[in-house]
C-alpha cells in the first residue's frame, strides 16, 4: 500500500521534528517567517517549506499584515492525533497507578522489617 504524502495528513506532517519545533514555537502566538527562523536558527526556505506542509493540512493558518504573512496554529486540525493518544491515555493511568500500589506495598513492607 502507497504511504500517504505528508501534506495528506497531519500524523504525517508532525512525523517530522522541524515541523514540530514550528509548531511548539507558535504556540506563543503569531509568527513570521524570518521570525521562526531566527528562533529555530533554520534557513528561511527550510522554514517556509516546512509551513507549506502544515498549513496544506490545516495545522498553521496565515494572514497578510502588509508585506508580511503572520503564521498562527491552528490546533483542531491536530484533534485526530490527540483522539489517537488519548485512547492509550487509560492504559498509561492505570500502569501508573498499578505501580504506585506496589511501591506503597514495598514502603508500607520496608517499614514492618525495622
């Protein structure tokens, strides 16, 4: 079966760690080009094609202010990964607390053997 391109969907596009560092940078708001790129000492083309990426999938959206395009997340369009993690969510919850219960069980047996 084909791979998926990764402007096909965004399990693919944050596949790839430039791509998240973009995106974990504009989480403190807006963002230019030139902006990110200092921040994240990447060309400015390795930054714009990154940006091509995640806004053909919906992850980052841009808007004009005068000569300058201002890139801003767009978190629902990452909705399908956090759906995707949650379910192993339960899973990691109830580890943990399994593992609590023993460590309190070896405490609770430290303290009988004094």
């Amino acid at each position: 079966m084909a791979r998926a391109a990764t402007t096909a969907d965004a399990f693919n596009a944050v596949a790839e760690p430039q791509r998240r560092r973009i995106l974990d940078a504009l989480t403190g708001g807006e963002r230019s080009v030139t902006a990110l790129a200092e921040e994240l000492e990447l060309t400015q083309p390795q930054v714009s094609k990154h940006l091509r990426v995640l806004r053909d999938v919906g992850a980052v959206d841009v808007r004009e202010d005068g000569r300058h395009r201002l890139y801003r997340l767009n978190a629902e369009a990452l909705r399908p990964i956090h759906d995707w993690v949650r379910r192993y969510e339960r899973f990691w919850s109830e580890r943990f607390a399994r593992l609590d219960s023993v460590i309190e069980d070896l405490k609770r047996q430290d303290h009988r053997d004094e």
